[in-house]
DNA sequence: GCCAACGTTGGC
DNA sequence: GCCAACGTTGGC
C-alpha cells in the first residue's frame, strides 16, 4: 500500500507542535467531525502528516507520521468517534505560513484553503512535497 | 472583536 | 424533509 498524505489542524493552545515533539506520539483525539472522521479512518500506519497550527501561528509546522490506525476515541461521550496514533518525524526548516500557501499557484486547490473549518484533510503527494519545497 | 463559513439542532 | 436559529471555527 502506498503512503498517503494528510493534514491536521490544531490550536497551538490546545496542543501543539512542541508538544507532539515533547510527548514523542499522542493519540489523536477529540474530532467531532463526520468528514473528518472518514478522513481519520481511511489513514494507516506509515502515512506522513502535515501539522497545522491555527489560530495564532496559521503555519505548517511539521511532520508526523500514523503510527497507529483508527481506534475508539476514549475522550468521546458517544460510540463511533476514533482517534489515531500520531508521532512527530520532523520540524519544517521554516514554517509554511497560510499567508504562502495562498499565494502558490499550486495549492489554490488544497482543503486547508478550500475547506477552512476542517480539521482533519487529504493532501495530495504534490502538495505535500510543494509545502515541503516552501519550507527551504 | 467581528464576521463568514459551515455544521448541528429542533420546530414544523 | 425543509429551513431558521444557533453554535463553533478560524481568518482577519
């Protein structure tokens, strides 16, 4: 199976890069969100992750990678909603700001633009390895 | 702080 | 099943 590319969005409040960095992996929890729970449930281990921080940095960050595929998300009050593993890889050279990522052609199409409130998104492997150019 | 986008809820 | 009201997200 071949390696899929996703995004993830987080308020840096709330968790941040640093500390998937400091934890090494974490569950990834908390998505109350149907579309993105297809999302969360199509990924499987070795996946590469974009992480995302809104709010206060709107930058891509890093990369992680699944290191475990869906399971139940034990922080949900309701059957049905899943949680992956997820463990920091790398940080960016440079933050890839949201500010860039408007202004390159070649992401005009990306959910992070095209789908703001979406926490959780499909990258194609170009657009992945576009924020990866950016990134120096 | 405002507002647009969008998801969810509830009345009908 | 429609739609208005409401809540949340997240950029600006």
């Amino acid at each position: 199976m071949t390696t899929q590319y996703w995004l993830v969005k987080s308020e840096p409040e709330a968790y941040a890069w640093a500390d998937l960095v400091r934890d090494g992996r974490t569950a990834w929890t908390g998505v109350r969100n149907y579309q993105a729970r297809i999302h969360l449930n199509a990924m499987k281990r070795g996946d590469r992750v974009m992480f995302y921080e809104s709010i206060t940095t709107k930058a891509v960050v890093g990369i992680a990678e699944v290191t475990k595929p869906a399971f139940p998300d034990a922080t949900a009050d309701e059957p049905g909603w899943v949680a992956v593993e997820l463990k920091s890889v790398s940080a960016l050279a440079q933050p890839v700001a949201l500010t860039q990522i408007k202004a390159e052609p070649s992401l005009a199409n990306i959910g992070l633009l095209r789908q703001s409130r979406l926490s959780v998104m499909p990258l194609a492997r170009a657009e992945f390895e576009r924020i990866v150019k950016l990134a120096g």
